[in-house]
C-alpha cells in the first residue's frame, strides 16, 4: 500500500503532465525519481562543500596527509 501525500494543485499537475511527457512513466515512478535525485543532489553538494573546506585551507595543515608537503596544495 502507497501513503498518501498532500501536494498543491499546481505541483500536481506538473507531475501530470511530467509522467504524460515521459510516457509510460507513472506519477508514482517519477516522484520516487525525483526524491532519489534530490537526495543525490544534496550529496554531491554537501561533498563539494566540504572539499571546498580542504581546498582553501593553508598547505601543510594536513599532518594526517604525510604526502602533502608544506608546499603543496589540494586542487
């Protein structure tokens, strides 16, 4: 049994027209599509952030990263 959620009339439609566009794709199939591609999204996000953290920082505060010299920097 599927649960039940309330969306506004308009994002409804959008996933109506969504799932007709797409053909043989049901309304079902396509937010279960969405929601895993958002998840992914926020993923991808949240690792380019944290990279971003590591990538600005000063050469040779990595004393974890023996292979990073002082004059060395993550790019």
């Amino acid at each position: 049994m599927s649960p039940t959620i309330r969306v506004s009339e308009g994002t409804m439609a959008k996933i109506r027209q969504l799932a007709e566009e797409l053909g043989g794709v049901t309304m079902s199939q396509l937010v279960d599509d969405a929601v895993e591609a958002y998840r992914r999204q926020k993923i991808l996000e949240e690792a380019n952030r944290q990279y971003a953290l590591i990538r600005d920082q000063e050469p040779g505060l990595h004393p974890e990263w023996p292979w990073l010299g002082p004059d060395q920097v993550l790019i």
